[in-house]
C-alpha cells in the first residue's frame, strides 16, 4: 500500500468512529436520565459529529473520487465503514453507555495529542483544536465512571455488569496494524504502542477510584473493523442514520 492509502483508511477510522460514537449518544436524545445530562449527551454528540466532518473532509479529498463528507458518511454500506467496533455496541443502561464513552475518550485524547504533533499540519491542525473538546470528553465519562462505580449498590452493580459487555471491543484500542506502523514511521500518526500503554494507564487509575476490578487484557476475536468485519449492531444504526439520504439523494436545505 501507498502512505496515502493507508492514510485514508486511517482518516476514515477517526472520522468513522466519531460520527459513529455521536449518532449513539443522540440516540439519548429525550431519554436521558435527566435533562442536564441529555444537554450534555448532546454537546458531546454534536462535538464528536463536527470532527468526524474534518477527517471525512480530508479523507474526501485525497481521495478525489467525487465524493465528499456527506456521502462517505451516508452512502457506503456497512462493509465499508472502518470505525472502531466498541462504539457501534448499543448503548444499554446509562451505565454501559458511560462506560463506552469512557473507552473511547481514554483513547481519542491520546490520538489527537499524538496527531496535534504530526508532521501533516492539516492533521495536526484538526487534531489540536479537537484536543480542547474530547479533554472535557474525558473528564466527564471519567468521572460518571467513579461516580457509579464507588456509588450505591445498584450503581456498582450496573459498572460490574457493563464491563463484560464492552471489555473484548477494547482490543482495537490497544493494538496497531502494519498500516499504522508506517504512517508513525512517516511521522504522521503517534505510535500505537504508546496510545496503548497511556489507555491502559488510565483504565486502571480510574477503576480503582470507581472500586471496579480489571479485567485481564483483552484477546482477538473474529471480527475487524479495519477490514470492514463488523458487528451485528451497525447495519441497523446505519439503516436508521442513513435513511434521508438514501430515499432522497438529491434533496438539499
């Protein structure tokens, strides 16, 4: 492969993941908890769907086909999304869905700090100003981590039966492939071993806080989002996400 290709398959992973994860937290919307954490469910939704626009951005334009954000996010199929399978699950109790927050934004910050200092400035430049949001990202799943882990009974409990269900998609966050072993050489990409240490790093210091045990590392599996093998749940999030689009592709606002 050339760095081009592996860096649009690389732009499409950020961009995938960060469209895929806000679409779940809009999934909330009208049924949160409370109605502070339906706001804020949203801004961090809305957050993650305004970075998943600049890497299709610029993974559109390297590609140069004729397609732009718009249509690599709602007219590929499902075998063509390249996102990280942890944040396609559904969201479950409030519980599961703070946890899977947590995964994720444990490992976009460390991304996007690797890739502020990248030697592609349009990277570096996205990745700096999506650092200020997914800080806050992170401080916040954090802390609902602790808060219901080392809460009351119910809420332990909940923490204890969502990491089963979320734990083995926590494999792609740990482990790099050869495509991103050249873009780091190229100076493009942080290196994945590192991403994978400070992660885990963090998972332990804020499961001890929330009193939850850590599970042993996570093994590989059948399925791979880096080759378009997803999960059961993705086709249906798309079949709902990309509906307008589909039935009236010529419409514009």
């Amino acid at each position: 492969m050339t760095t081009q290709t592996d860096l649009i398959q690389y732009l499409l992973r950020l961009g995938d993941s960060a469209l895929i994860q806000g679409q779940r937290l809009c999934q909330w919307c009208g049924r949160a908890p409370a109605l502070e954490e339906e706001l804020a469910l949203m801004n961090v939704g809305l957050d993650l769907v305004g970075q998943a626009r600049n890497w299709l951005d610029y993974a559109a334009e390297l590609l140069d086909d004729g397609r732009d954000a718009d249509h690599l996010a709602f007219r590929r199929d499902e075998r063509a999304y390249r996102n990280l399978l942890l944040v396609e699950q559904p969201n479950g109790d409030y519980a599961v869905t703070m946890l899977k927050q947590f995964f994720y934004d444990a490992w976009h910050l460390e991304v996007l700090q690797g890739l502020s200092r990248s030697s592609d400035e349009r990277i570096a430049g996205i990745a700096a100003k999506a650092v200020k949001e997914a800080t806050y990202h992170l401080r916040r799943s954090g802390e609902w981590v602790e808060r219901l882990g080392d809460g009351t009974e119910e809420s332990h409990q909940r923490m204890l039966d969502a990491i089963p269900l979320l734990w083995r998609f926590t494999i792609e966050l740990i482990s790099g492939d050869d495509s991103e072993t050249r873009l780091h050489a190229a100076g493009l990409v942080p290196d994945a071993a590192q991403i994978a240490s400070a992660w885990q790093a963090r998972v332990e210091q804020v499961f001890t806080r929330a009193t939850l045990p850590l599970p042993a590392a996570p093994s590989y599996f059948y399925l791979d989002a880096r080759r378009g093998l997803h999960s059961e749940h993705l086709g249906t999030l798309l079949a709902e996400m990309q509906f307008l689009p589909r039935a009236y592709p010529d419409a514009t606002w």
